[in-house]
C-alpha cells in the first residue's frame, strides 16, 4: 500500500524548530556548550538525515512505559527498566531495540522509550487514557490489523490521512 503524505509547509517550519531545540538541550547535556555556528551545522545534518541522535549511549538504562494483559484480561501497567541496545529505520518507521535479562530483546517505538522513571511515570498516566484522535482506537481495541502509537493521540493507521483531511477541507 502506497501512502501520501501531504506536509503543510508551515508545519514542518515549527517541527524543525522545535527538533532543533531538542537537539540543542540533548547536546549541551552530553558535552556541554557548543558554538551557535557548530550547532547549526548538527542541526543541518540532523534534517538531511546525515546524522542520528540516540537518547542515551548505547547500553544506558531506559523506562519503557507499557501495559500487558493478564489472563483474567484486566489491563496491568508498568513500567521496564532496559538497556538501549540500537536503533532501526525500517521504511521510515523508527524504534529503539533494548535488551534486558527478563525479556530479552525488545523494539520500542521513538515515542514511547523514557531516559528517565519521572518521564515514564507521567508517560504511563497518559497511557491509561489514551486514544487515537481520529479514530478513536484505544491501547485496548487497535486498529483491524493491528497499528502502533506514532504520537500520544494519534495511531499509525491514522497518520498522514490526518493532514490530507484537513488540506481537502481546508
Ligand atoms: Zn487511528
Ligand atoms: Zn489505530
């Protein structure tokens, strides 16, 4: 299935921006200051897709909030402690591997993985309520064939026909 992805430029000025910001907050976290000049270079590298920013080393601990049922199926929420293990783009959809004793290998979509238990935490009460602002899908109930979370309120069937909308009514 081909999928047209149709990105309001306006838009995609405020998501570089606001990517910019994060790149900047992560960079001066792990070394420090950092020349405005050497910044905008990183930053040009980051949008042309030269340059890939993990959220911690490799090996570092990371918060996966999630939920799993259990065999009364009532939902149950927590959250696993794992060690970042890699990163894969597999036609343009991103995640993160981790590794952990317990369960093994995991994949972990790019908005779900926390570096911190605080983010997790209040990632996981969101979790609770969550549902796809389009359709209406839950953490219970995914789409027919199944989707994944691509932002807080939105599922990956939903993405992209999103933005089309709005420009055909807009
Ligand atoms: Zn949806
Ligand atoms: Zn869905």
């Amino acid at each position: 299935m081909k999928m047209i992805k149709v990105i309001n430029p306006e838009t995609k000025v405020k998501q570089q921006e606001r990517l910019d910001l994060l790149i900047a907050r992560r960079l001066k976290k792990a070394i420090g200051n950092i020349a405005p000049d050497r910044l905008n270079e990183i930053c040009q590298a980051y949008h042309e897709n030269r340059l890939l920013i993990l959220p911690v080393p490799i090996g570092e601990k990371v918060y996966i909030p999630g939920s799993f049922e259990e065999t009364d199926g009532s939902e149950v929420f927590c959250i696993d402690e794992a060690h970042l293990s890699g990163y894969i783009n597999e036609n343009g959809r991103e995640f993160y591997t981790t590794y952990d004793e317990s369960c093994g290998t995991m994949d972990v979509e790019k908005n779900v993985l926390c570096i911190t238990r605080e983010e997790a935490e209040k990632k996981l009460e969101g979790l609770k309520n969550r549902k796809c602002r389009v359709c209406g899908c839950t953490q219970d109930h995914a789409c027919p064939g199944g989707c994944y979370w691509v932002e807080d309120d939105l599922c990956s069937k939903c993405a992209g026909t999103e933005q089309i909308q709005e420009i055909a009514e807009g």
